[in-house]
C-alpha cells in the first residue's frame, strides 16, 4: 500500500496557491490509486502500461500548460512542475511519457505549429488518444545533435524522409513523432510523422535495467513521404529542439524531487520500523546523519524549483537556470536513492519497495534531456562566455 507522506521543512506548501495545492494532491491521489499498485509489476517485467496514457490525459497530465482552446487545461508552470514531481514520485518512466506528451510533442506544435496542425494534433494529445515521441537524437548524434544527418529532400506537395532516431522514448507506441531533420539548405526543421507512413517504423529497444516501464525505440525513415502541411513552419534552427528541452528539463527538475521524496519517505519510515542492536535504526546516529542530509538537499532542491517556476511564469526562466536545476535535482535524487538504499539493508534491493527502481530509473534521467557532464558546461558557457564544447 502507498502510505507516501511528502516532506515541507520549511512549510513551502504556505508558497503555493490553492489552485496549486489542488492539482498536486490531484496527481498524487491519482498515482496512489493508478500507478502505486501495478508499476512494480511493469517495471520488473519491462512493460509499458499502456492503459495510463487515456488516464494520464483524463487526470489533465498531458500539456498541463496548453491552452483550453486547444484541449490543455491552461495551468501555470508551477502546476506543471509539482504534477511531474507526483508522477516521477511513482516514477520517473511514466514521468517521461508525460514529459515527452506536454514538452517535446505537444509544445513544439503549440509554439510553432500552424493554426491547423495545432487544431488537428493537440486536442487528441491531451486526450491521451494520440500518443507523441519526439525525434532528435541519433546513433551518432547525442550530445551533438546539431550533427544530425536525417535529412528530407523537396518533392512537389511533400517531402522525402531518410535517416534514423535512436533511443526514442514512446517510440514504439506513438501515433505522431514530432522529427528534426534537416533540409537540403542544411536547416533543421520539425516534422510530423505520423504512423502508418509508408516507410516509418519504431523498432523497440530491449535490455535496458532503467526506465524499464517507460518504452524506448528508434524512428527509423526510410523515403518516408511527409505531406509539407506536417513541417512545422513557425521555427527553424537547433534553437527550436531545444526550447523544447527547455521545457522539458524544467518538469524533470521537479520530477527528480520526487523521486527522492519517495526514497527518502521510505527510508525514514522503514529506519523507524527496523530494530537492530534492541532498537530502531532511525535512533543510530549515522543513520540520523542520511536523514538529515537527505532533507536538507530535498528543501534546498524544492526552493530551487520553486523559483524557477515563477520565473518561468514571468517568461524569465533562462536555459542555463533550468540547466542548474536539472543537474543539480537529478544528481540530489540520485545520491539520496543510493543512501535510501542502504538505509534498507538487503530489503533495498528488492522490488517489496520503490527506491531500486527509482536508482535504476534516475541512471537514464541524469543522461537524458543532456547529460550532467553537458549541463556543467551549459554553466560555464552562461558564466565565461566561452562554449567548451
Ligand atoms: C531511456 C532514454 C530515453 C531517451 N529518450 C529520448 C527521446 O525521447 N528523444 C531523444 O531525442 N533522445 C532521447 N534520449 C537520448 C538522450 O538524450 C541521449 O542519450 C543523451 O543526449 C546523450 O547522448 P548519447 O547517449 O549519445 O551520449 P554521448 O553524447 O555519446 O555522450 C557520452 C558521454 O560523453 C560525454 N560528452 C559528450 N560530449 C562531451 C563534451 N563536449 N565534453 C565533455 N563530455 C562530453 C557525455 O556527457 C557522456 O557522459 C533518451 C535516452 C535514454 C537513455
């Protein structure tokens, strides 16, 4: 049963509005009733419970920011930030469907969409009746993307697609891929594929020991026939991919918070339970010492967030913030999943509780949406003026 209690040393809850309050225990009540109770199971057999995504849209988790006119329920990015921090608390592979969904399909058909793709894709993304991928990494292109070679050639009323997007999260089960690929100018543009297109497959990608309840695949285009009104016309460039990391790195900050509010509740309330040398090892003082640590780099993680959603309210939130929180989030819940774990003696390892799960998942959250060795220099370039890379 999921007893999660959330941890608020310094009463930030006092900081959110009412409406905030409410879709975040909305989200928590659903990932108790949805999520909790069958995401071992998928996660230990690495299968991908497709039954959420109809739920996901029906709770209001896909575009949270979208506006009403196009099927989203118009929320702020404070909501959309504490909605991923709920999911990622069940876990961070579902979290990535949602994140996928709201910033990396639904976003860039938003914000450089035009008035009919907006109309025709949106609604059915929020509803969870489509589900979306996005396609910007490649076998040799990962940090780099901007070396991407997936490229599309001019003919008449549509395009011809070629190349191949690897390691695609909800790739073998999307309807739409929104793809970067450049032009014969060289220029990267948006594309949306849409299953079903003659030469367009999504090969699943199998063995993985992290986000093994979220599916991975590869796109792979071959003379895909693109009809040119799926180009999206409102942005063009490398700037274009990665607003949408922007905004994806932003709801991951705070999904990686809950992530290791879950370790940390399980830890503190399993330390209190175990007796070892006549009493619980919660009374130890090096156990104390992992507690302590663990909320102390938990509230400092939320009032980071916290921030950095009011600035992203006001339209101020730069890339290089949402690096800091990203890093810095993912590598705090990552450290405190480990010290979780050992908190547990041998019952850590075991699938009887989340904190495994959520290490083995936050392997792949600390390498996607840019490494933590990519974001430091996303730093230092915001700090020198000088790229390193
Ligand atoms: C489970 C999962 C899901 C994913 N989902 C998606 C998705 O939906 N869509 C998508 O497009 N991509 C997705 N990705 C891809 C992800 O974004 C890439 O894995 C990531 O960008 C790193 O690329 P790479 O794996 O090719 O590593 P590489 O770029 O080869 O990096 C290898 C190592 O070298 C380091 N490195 C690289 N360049 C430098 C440098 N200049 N200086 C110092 N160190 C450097 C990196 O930090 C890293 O440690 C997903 C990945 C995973 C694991």
């Amino acid at each position: 049963m999921d007893v999660f209690q959330h941890p608020d040393y310094y009463l930030l809850d006092e900081l959110l509005s009412d409406e905030h309050k409410m879709v975040r225990d909305a989200t928590r009540d659903w990932v108790k009733r949805s999520v909790s109770p069958i995401i071992e199971d998928y996660a230990q057999r690495a299968a991908f419970p497709e039954h959420l995504v109809k739920e996901m849209g029906e709770v209001g988790l896909f575009g949270p920011y979208i506006p009403e006119e196009y099927g989203g329920p118009g929320l702020d990015h404070i909501s959309y930030g504490l909605m991923m921090q709920e999911v990622e608390r069940g876990d961070s592979g579902i979290r990535s469907t949602c994140s996928v969904q709201s910033s990396l399909v639904m976003y860039p058909i938003y914000a450089y969409g035009s008035e009919e793709q907006k109309q025709r894709f949106l609604p059915k993304l929020a509803t969870g009746e489509y589900l979306g991928s996005f396609g910007l990494t490649e076998p040799n292109f990962g940090s780099n993307p901007g070396g991407m070679t997936t490229s599309f050639k001019d003919a008449g009323d549509h395009v011809i697609l070629n190349g191949a997007k690897m390691w695609i999260s909800n790739a073998p089960f999307c309807h739409v891929a929104v793809v970067w690929a450049k032009n014969e100018e060289g220029r990267i543009k948006g594309l949306i594929v849409e299953r079903g297109m003659e030469g367009f497959t999504t090969p699943e990608t199998h063995n993985k020991w992290s986000l093994r309840a979220s599916a991975t695949g590869e796109l792979v285009f071959d003379n895909v026939k693109v009809p040119k009104a799926n180009i999206l016309p409102g942005r063009d460039g490398l700037g274009a991919p990665l607003s949408c990391l922007d905004s994806a790195r932003f709801g991951i900050a705070w999904g990686a918070i809950g992530a290791a509010m879950d370790c940390y509740d399980t830890a503190l309330r399993y330390s209190k339970e175990r007796i070892q040398f006549g009493k619980p090892i919660a009374g130890f003082q090096l156990q104390q010492k992992k507690l302590a640590e663990m909320i102390t780099e938990i509230t400092k993680a939320q009032l980071l967030t916290f921030r950095l959603g009011q600035l992203k309210n006001e339209g101020r939130a730069s890339s290089a913030q949402i690096s800091m929180a990203k890093r810095n989030n993912v590598d705090m819940a990552i450290h405190i999943a480990r010290e979780a774990r050992q908190m547990l003696g041998g019952m850590g390892i075991t699938g009887d509780f989340s904190i495994m799960r959520h290490m083995m998942n936050l392997e792949s959250v600390i390498t996607y949406e840019g490494t933590h060795d990519i974001h430091a220099l996303i730093l230092g370039n915001y700090q020198t003026d000088i790229a390193a890379y």
